[in-house]
C-alpha cells in the first residue's frame, strides 16, 4: 500500500513590504508552501522615498521586482494581485477579478497609507508620500514649479510658485523642508535665468508644539534649529484648516503656495475590515500578544497594520524594523507550531530613530546615545545603504550622495509623466 505524501502547509503572505517580505525570508527552509501576494511588482524602501520626491535618487535605487528577490525560493509564488477581503470561514484570501487563494496561515503585512483626517479632498492639491508614484508625482511638482517660475512675470504668481509648504514635521516632513531647501538653495541656483532659486520659500507647518516629537526635546530643538539655519521657515502649533490648489490656511491666514506636500498622518491598511477585527482610532488591527488577529489564530498581523504595546507600554512605532521584528516573530511562530512548539508572547526592541536634516545634519537617538550634526549624518547614511538591498544598490546610493555632498548635484532632476504643456 503506498501512502502519498503530506500536503506542505500553506502560507499566504499578503504584503511584500518590510513585514511581509522578512516574515518570506525567515521561513526558508520550513516545511511550508508560500504564496506571496502584492499589488505592486517591487518592494521599496520607503525611508528613502522622500529623497526620490526631492530629485536626489532615482526610483530604481530604492525598489526592487519581488520576483526578481524570491526567484531562488521554489517554494515561494508570488502573485501581482490586489487583495479584496478574506473569507475567514473557507480559509481563502479574496483577490480582485473574483479569484481566491487558499491558505492554512495567513500573515496580512498590508501596512498604511496616508489620512487626511476627515479631509480626503484635500489629497489631489497635497499629495503624501508612499508610493514610487506618490514620489515621482511630487519630483515633478517640485521642478514644474520652478520652470513655471522661470517664466512667470507677475511678482505674485512667481513667488507662489516658489513657496513650497510641507505639512507635518515628522521625520518625513523634516526631511523633504530641509532637502528642498537644499535644492533651491545649493543645486538648482545655476541653472536659472530670470529667477533667483535661493529665494524660494520653504515652509514646514506643523499642528504640535514641536518638530520630530518623537525625539527627546533637545534632538527636537536642534532640528528645528539646523532647519532654519537652512532657511525653512517653520510654524508650529498652527493646524492647517484648509488646502486648495492656490494654497493654504493656518491660523485663520492664507498663505500662498503652488507646491503643497502632505506628511501628517498615516491610517493604516482595511485589513481590520477585512476581518470584522477590533482596530484603534488608526484603523490598525489590534492583535493578540503573538500577533494573532482574535478570534483567528491562523491569522497573523505585522507591520504599520497592526497595534500591539511595546514594553514600554507605549504602541510599538510603525517603523521599518518593527515591521521586520514582527515578521521575523511570525515566521518563528509558525515553524514553532509546525513542531508542536509554543513561543512566548512577541516582544518590541526598540534599536533607534533617525532623521536627516538636508544633506549634512542629522539627529539620532539610540536611547542613552543621542548624537547630532555631521557625525549623525554619516551614521544616519550608513544605516541606510546597509539597509538597502544588493550590491549595485548600496554603490549606486553612496555614489549619489557623495556627489550630491562633493558637487550638489541632483542628477534625478527629470520631468516625467507629462510634457510642458501638461505639467502641473
Ligand atoms: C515617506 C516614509 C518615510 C519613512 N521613513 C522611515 C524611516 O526613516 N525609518 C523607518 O524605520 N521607517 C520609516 N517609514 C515607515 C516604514 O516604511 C514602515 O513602517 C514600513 O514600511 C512598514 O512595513 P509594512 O510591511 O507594515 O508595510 P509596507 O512596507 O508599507 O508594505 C505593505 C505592502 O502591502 C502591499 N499591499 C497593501 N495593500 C494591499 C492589498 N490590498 N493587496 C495586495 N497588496 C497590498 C503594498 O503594496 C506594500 O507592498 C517611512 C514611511 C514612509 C511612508
């Protein structure tokens, strides 16, 4: 009598961000069967994004085909899909077009997108940063400006155009003021005619009383300071209560601006939704200790998805490498559970913020260590080629930013998606 062998154990992985893509890595080797699901064809560092939106790399240097990273893993499929829901009772994942995957896990790692708080129709006018389109659209905001200006007569129009406004001072925001003003200030001035690019303003509006509030208050108060050694003009305590396309409105004044960039807040993915599952104010999925979604403990959840309390009791930060802790503590758990084994509940280690503040200065906080200006800047440039993934990669970005250093030359200056006659 011959007995057929036992069916791997299905895993489908939704999400090929950090969290997803660690939870693929660390489950080499495992008995499994993976599915890999996207709706993008590429991973991308979104750390970096802001820096592909401000002209100084180039799409390709931050993102990756997921293929192309799990070609050598047989057991892994990816699949180009956008997922819809989950029929958690037939244990099946619902993707667009009307297809379902099966699976015996599931990981959602479907991370976050931007919020407007209760003000969607102010995206068209202030687009966030997320996405490699979401970049490019800024990148090109930016420069449409700046030849629009160039040509502009009326003293009025040409300094709306050169008004740039950044709501939000987070790490985000802090970065694209100071690498704007950069920009208008370092690289661009030669290559104009009729306008001075150094007069640009740079205008970084923030809600709260401080920039970067995560950071201790004297990292804080150095950014605030280095970014106005820079020129960026920042408000504080000021939300903004409107945005249109001639500009915006703070504290009842209107302030006149081409450019507007959105770095104020993020909700997270539907898959709480998906699920019928508890979520916070954030619309992130609250999950069990070992990052099971209640009620379904063959359903994980990782990443800027999900909200979990650090040691600290504080949420765990939706950051780049809690999302990968997460994933690494899925992929464990599973094979743990595959073994018969138990894990003990997920724990956060918290490794440091970082923030970079133009080209130059940067601030970073590793609990007992705080370090600052240049020295902070080369750790901040090191930590992230290390993060970066492949050789070619790593090179390329050193090379951009020690000519960026060396000469301030952005050499990813391009005007894409649209001509003169449709830019905008
Ligand atoms: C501009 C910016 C700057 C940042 N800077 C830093 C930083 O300096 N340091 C740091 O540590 N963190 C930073 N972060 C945060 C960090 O990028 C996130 O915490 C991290 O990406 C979270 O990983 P994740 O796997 O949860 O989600 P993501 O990396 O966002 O991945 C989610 C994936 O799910 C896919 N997906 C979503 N919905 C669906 C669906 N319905 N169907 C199929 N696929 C879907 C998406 O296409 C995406 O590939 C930054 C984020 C942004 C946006």
């Amino acid at each position: 009598m011959s007995t057929s062998p036992a069916k791997p154990h299905r895993v489908v992985i939704v999400g090929a961000g950090f969290g997803g893509l660690e939870t693929t890595y660390r489950l080499a080797g495992a008995p499994v069967e993976i599915t890999l699901i996207d709706r993008r064809n590429h991973h991308l560092f979104q750390p970096l994004l802001y820096q592909v939106a401000t002209a100084s790399l180039a799409t390709s240097e931050i993102a990756w085909p997921i293929r192309y990273l799990l070609r050598d893993r047989k057991e892994v499929t990816t699949l180009f899909a956008n997922v819809n829901g989950v029929d958690a009772a037939g244990k099946r994942v619902l993707l667009d077009g009307g297809d379902s995957i099966p699976y015996d896990t599931l990981v959602l790692a479907t991370g976050a997108r931007h919020a407007y708080f209760g003000h969607d129709e102010w995206e068209p006018f202030a687009p966030g940063l997320k996405t490699l389109e979401d970049a490019t659209t800024v990148r090109r905001r930016i420069l449409v400006a700046f030849e629009r200006a160039e040509r502009e007569t009326d003293p009025e129009s040409r300094a709306a155009l050169l008004t740039f406004v950044i709501i939000g001072a987070g790490p985000t925001g802090v970065e694209l003021a100071g690498t704007i003003a950069d920009l208008a200030n370092d690289t661009l001035p030669r290559d104009f005619r009729h306008i001075d690019t150094r007069k640009a303003r740079v205008v970084l509006i923030e809600a709260g009383s401080r920039v970067l509030a995560g950071f201790p208050d004297d990292l804080s108060a150095y950014a605030l300071a280095s970014l106005q050694s820079l020129g960026v003009e920042v408000v504080l305590g000021e939300p903004v209560t409107e945005c249109t396309a001639d500009g915006v409105v703070y504290g009842g004044k209107k302030l006149e601006a081409r450019t507007i960039i959105w770095a104020a807040g993020v909700r997270a993915s539907r898959a709480a939704e998906w699920l019928n599952a508890p979520a916070d104010r954030a619309s992130r999925l609250m999950v069990e200790p070992d990052l099971t979604v209640p009620g379904h403990p063959d359903i994980f959840a990782v990443g800027d998805t999900v909200s979990i309390a650090g040691p600290d009791g504080n949420p765990v930060p939706g950051i780049a490498p809690a999302a990968k802790q997460e994933g690494r503590y899925v992929a464990e758990t599973i094979r743990a559970r595959l073994d018969g084994r138990k894990l003990p509940p997920f724990r956060y280690k918290h490794s440091g913020s970082l923030a970079q503040i133009g080209k130059r200065l940067a601030v970073i906080d590793f609990g007992r260590i705080k370090l600052r200006g240049a020295i902070a800047w080369w750790i901040w440039g090191i930590a992230h080629i290390y993060f970066l993934i492949g050789l070619r990669n790593r090179l390329s970005v050193a090379l951009s930013w020690l000519w960026i250093h060396a000469r301030d030359q952005r050499t990813s200056r391009l005007i894409t998606q649209g001509s003169s006659k449709v830019a905008s």
